[in-house]
C-alpha cells in the first residue's frame, strides 16, 4: 500500500466539481486512457491524480488548505513521476486542515 495526499476545496470538491468523500469511501475512475502512461490525466475519468510531494499537491491549483491523506494500492498506479501519481483508485482516510495535517502528520511523504 502507498500513500499520497490529495487537496480539496473547503467543500470537499476538486475539478469539474468533483466531491470527495471525507474519510472510508473508495473512489474509483472508469474512463482509464490506456494509451496515457504519465501521472496527469488525459481526459475526465482517466484515472485520480494524487500528490507525493508538496510540489505535487500543487499542480491541481487548489490551495493546500483542506487535505485529504488518501491510501492506493500499487497496482492500481497507472502513471507517476517524482510529485505525483494517478490512480484507477484510492481510499480516503481522513480530511483535515493543514494545521491539523502539519500538526500531527508522522508520514513521510519525501
């Protein structure tokens, strides 16, 4: 198992809208670009893209203010670089704050 961290609005969503769950759920992408081997999506539903690093996190534009640490099983990584990766699917474990994540946090991310 592997672990990444993914930013999200104050209200959960992320592009196009998405909603992510707060913590349990699966999410889980169905429109997989066969074809796309890097760790950005090609197109809605090619997979979750998820950060490694900070600099990672960023790329998706949304302030690190409200973070989701998210739990991916290796075999479900279709493309990834040095800051992030995308996933067919990923478990969120928890939401918190940056402060709470800073605060508490005891994973090592890189």
């Amino acid at each position: 198992m592997g672990y990444a961290l993914k930013t999200v609005r104050e209200d959960g969503t992320t592009r196009n809208g998405f909603k992510w769950p707060d913590s349990g759920e699966v999410v889980e992408e169905s429109n997989i670009d066969p074809d796309n081997k890097s760790a950005c999506p090609s197109r809605s539903g090619d997979g979750v893209c998820l950060g490694k690093t900070f600099y990672g996190m960023s790329h998706g534009g949304i302030p690190a203010k409200h973070i989701l640490s998210i739990r991916y099983r290796q075999e479900d990584v279709l493309g990834e670089d040095d800051d992030k990766l995308r996933v067919r699917q990923c478990r969120v474990l928890k939401r918190y704050t940056i402060k709470e994540w800073l605060k508490g946090n005891k994973t090592d991310l890189h």
